[in-house]
C-alpha cells in the first residue's frame, strides 16, 4: 500500500487511533498516580593497583592500570551477592531481606574507566545515601579478599570511596512525563495498527470500486454523507444543490437500464434495514418529477411504512385497502407538494403483506398506475428480512438494490443478488448511500451569476382532479434580476432569486 492510502485509512479510522492515544495516555496517568515515589542516590567508588617496590619502570606502572580496567567490569555483579548485601543489612539495621535490597541496587562502570557507580533506590533519599555508602565500601572489602586469595597474599587491587552519595532532592521515579510521553506513543502506536488491521478486517462495502466488484456491474450512482440529511431527507428538493445532482445521475443512468424497453416502473429496496431505502425512493420520485415526469410514489413497505412519515401526509388509507376493495384508487391518492408527485399510502397493515402483494388484485393495481403514470417508485421491505420485495420486483421492470456504505456487508449483497436471480427478477442496479469523500474530491460546476440571465425553475405540477395522467405545462422562463453588491476583491457579488415553484423549498 502507498503512503497516501495509509493516509486515508488513518483518516477514516481516526477515532480508533485516537482512542487508542487516550487510552495510553490514561494508562500512564494511572500508573504515575499509583506508583510508589523512589529516591535514587548514587556513590562513586575507585579501584587501583597498588605499585610494587620492585617496578622496572613505566611499564610496570601501565600494565597496573590496564589490569585494573580490566577487573572492574568482573568486580560489579559482586553487588548482589550475600557476602556485601548481609553485612549492609546488618550494620543499618534495614527491614528489608537480601533479595529485596538486591532490586534496590544496581552497579555501573563507565568504559576505559576505573570508576565503580552503586546507586541505590529507595522511599527514603537519606536511607538511600546512607545504604549506597554502605554498599560501596563493604563492595570493596570483598573485592580486596577475593584478590588475596587469588594472589595468596597481599591484595594490590585497592577500593576506595571516592564520592559518598549525596541525599537526593528530587525522585527518580515515577518521571510523570517521560511516563506520560512513553504511554502516550506507546497507544498511539497501538491505536495506528489497530486501525490498520481493523480497516483490512473489515469487509463492508465502502466505495464504488467496491460495488462494482461485488455486483460486477457499475453502480447507478452514490449518495452524499451529509449531516444534514438526517433532518432533511429530502435533498432532491433544492435542486440545485450537490444532492440532488447525485439523485440526477442515479435518475439518468436508471433510463439507461433497460435498452430493449422504457423504464415504467421499478422496485427500490435493500439487504437489511437501515441502508437508506425509502430515502433513495422519495428523492428520486423527487428528482423525476422535477423532470417533467407524471411520477407514483408507492409505499409498499406494508410492515413498517416510511413514506408517509417523511413526506408528512397520512398514511391510514391507501395501497392495501385498494388492494382488498375497501376503498377506490382516486380516493387514496395524495398529491404532495402542490402535485409535484402523487403518493400512494401503505394503508392498513394486513396480517400477510406477501400474500396481499402477490395478489391477481394486486396485479391488476400494478398495471392501471403504470397506465396513469409516467413513472412508479415502489418502497419495499428488504430483502433479506421478507419475500415481498421480490413479489414485486416481479410485476415491474425491475429491482434498484440500495447499499449503504460502511454498513452493508458483501455476503448481504451476494444473498441478496441471489434471491433475485432465483427468482428471475432483473437487477437494474446499486445504488451506494452516505458515500464518504474526501474534501477535495468533490467538484461543482456552478451558474455565473455576474450578469443578468433567465433563470428555468423546474415544472410546477398541478393536480389532476381524476388523479389520471397529468399534463405538464410549459416550462415558464423569467428574468432574474440581479441587485448591485460590493465588490470584493474585484469580485461582484450578485443574488439570484429562486423560484419556489416545482416543489423546491427556499
């Protein structure tokens, strides 16, 4: 993987890497306020080689030297040894045992040096300075007898105390923040890996490529992720906005599905719940209408009804009531938005939606709305959940497969086709919602708006009073004028003035 696809990983993972820094960092904050506060105090002891009388020269005196070097590194493990641990504890009269005061101390020696460095750690600093002394000197008693007895007589090895230790002023431990610097990279470290592992692991369809590997036909197109389309769903209605282009492509590329016939009518449905469905089926009843189209928004959904609650009309009567013979086509229809699109309601919720579906009743009703409409939209169930989305989808021309990304996974997508094909239902297309770009990756090709132009609003529709096919009326254009503005950097700032006719809301 290149540098930026890593980039975009960690940018799309970003709350697992950052949660992965907190938690390091709240970890080292735990560990700093619980750990135990340490003083460390540090004697410096020095070994020699005592001249003999008998010496030859300078030589004599460098190979001394040299020897001493030599023997330190062996000298510091002594340090932990019982014959110095036991006396010290003695003398000072500590409460602590042999292999206690051995974690306690530690021994160093620089390089090419004679230098002999006991630090000691400890809760008390005069404790630590009193006990390092103490280790340092009885560390040299036992270094001079092991020489005696090496040489079987006089040691010449000396150890002295050069520097007694000092009591220390400030803890060695815990150091809050080099501790808070280590946790801090030792989670983010972490929380990058888990972020990468978690974006390999997951298998949710995320993008296009994606669909299209999965399917392996293009998508029809992609909604956008935008905050603001959880309270207003109906993004097709300012039309001139980036949402509602992207439901004008999907509208675009659907009258393009079918090549050896014109698209009439259509199921639009998902995999699971959740993934956008009826969203996708009201914007793009939405964005046809504002074509010029006589547009049916069917809400088929007869086991948890949405359309109704979004375009905020009464659902109570409509599609199975029809069904049943209980009440008549024209007194069921809604015209919304002053006719923009007519809606036929979910109605009452009968006992077994996909038998009602499947109906000769329900057959018939499917042939006089493609009669009197341009267009119809069924919203159906998933189809993962319930079969009616494919009673349906085989009474019209076909199937639009809603998939949302980052939440929709490939087998969902892959059952899905599949019960669509077993039942011969022709899958006209995908279409991925709440895709997530990257700022930058989006382009807009707006209108000029610095000089005076004429301005084309998208039909208004008037409604039919026999709710038959409706007749579209002349695209009205008018002169927008345009108010005089500063100017901004050279830039004349112009308003344009919006129509609110063909349903778009200001």
């Amino acid at each position: 993987m290149t540098f930026a696809e890593y980039f975009l990983i960690l940018q799309r993972r970003w709350r697992v890497w950052v949660a992965g820094l907190v938690l390091g960092l709240l970890g080292a904050a735990g560990a700093v306020a619980t750990a135990e506060t340490l003083y460390t105090a540090t004697a410096t002891s020095f070994v020699t080689v005592a001249e003999q009388v008998d010496t030859s020269g300078q030589g004599e005196i460098f190979q001394g030297s040299q020897f001493a070097v030599q023997r330190v590194k062996s000298y510091a493990p002594l340090v932990k040894s019982p014959d110095v641990l036991t006396p010290v504890i003695e003398e000072l009269d500590l409460e602590v045992t042999e292999r206690q005061l051995a974690k306690q101390v530690s021994v160093t020696s620089a390089p090419e040096t004679v230098l002999l460095d006991v630090a000691v750690e400890d809760a008390d600093p005069a404790r630590a300075a009193r006990t390092a002394d103490a280790v340092s000197v009885q560390l040299g008693l036992v270094i001079e007898d092991l020489e005696t007895a090496r040489t079987g007589g006089p040691s010449n090895v000396r150890v002295s105390l050069a520097r007694p230790a000092d009591v220390p002023v400030r803890p060695s431990s815990p150091r809050v923040l080099l501790d808070l610097l280590l946790g801090g990279v030792a989670g983010l470290a972490l929380g990058l890996v888990g972020a990468v592992l978690r974006q390999h692991l997951d298998t949710r369809v995320k993008t296009q490529d994606g669909v299209r590997a999965l399917t392996e036909m293009s998508p029809l197109g992609a909604t956008l992720n935008e905050r603001a389309a959880a309270k207003r769903p109906l993004v097709a209605l300012d039309w001139r906005s980036a949402s509602a282009e992207r439901f004008r492509t999907v509208r675009t590329a659907l009258k393009f599905a079918t090549v050896d016939r014109e698209l009439r009518h259509f199921v639009v449905t998902s995999a699971a719940a959740g993934e956008g469905k009826t969203s996708v089926a009201c914007n793009l009843a939405i964005s046809w209408a504002q074509s010029g189209a006589s547009v049916c928004l069917v809400e088929a959904d007869l086991r948890r009804p949405g359309v109704s609650r979004f375009l905020g009309i009464d659902g109570s009567l409509g599609l199975s009531d029809v069904v049943v013979g209980e009440s008549r086509l024209e007194d069921v229809l809604v015209p919304w938005n002053q006719g923009l699109v007519t809606v036929l309601p979910a109605g009452s919720l009968p006992p077994d939606p996909a038998a009602l579906l499947g109906s000769s009743a329900m057959a018939s009703l499917v042939d006089t709305l493609r009669d009197r409409f341009d267009v119809v939209i069924y919203d159906s169930p998933p189809l993962l959940a319930v079969t009616d989305g494919v009673v349906l989808g085989d009474q019209t021309d076909g199937v639009v497969l809603v998939i949302r990304a980052f939440s929709t996974r490939p087998e969902e997508v892959r059952s899905s086709m599949e019960r669509l094909r077993s039942a011969r239902v022709d899958l006209l297309g995908t279409v991925l919602t709440r895709e997530r770009t990257r700022r930058g990756t989006q382009h807009e090709y707006g209108a000029e708006l610095t000089r005076d132009r004429v301005e084309l609003a998208p039909p208004q529709r008037e409604p039919a009073a026999d709710h038959g096919r409706a007749t579209v009326p002349p695209v009205a254009a008018r002169q927008v004028p345009v108010e005089a503005a500063p100017r901004t950097n050279g830039v004349r700032l112009t308003r344009v003035g919006l129509d609110s006719g063909g349903g778009c809301d200001r």
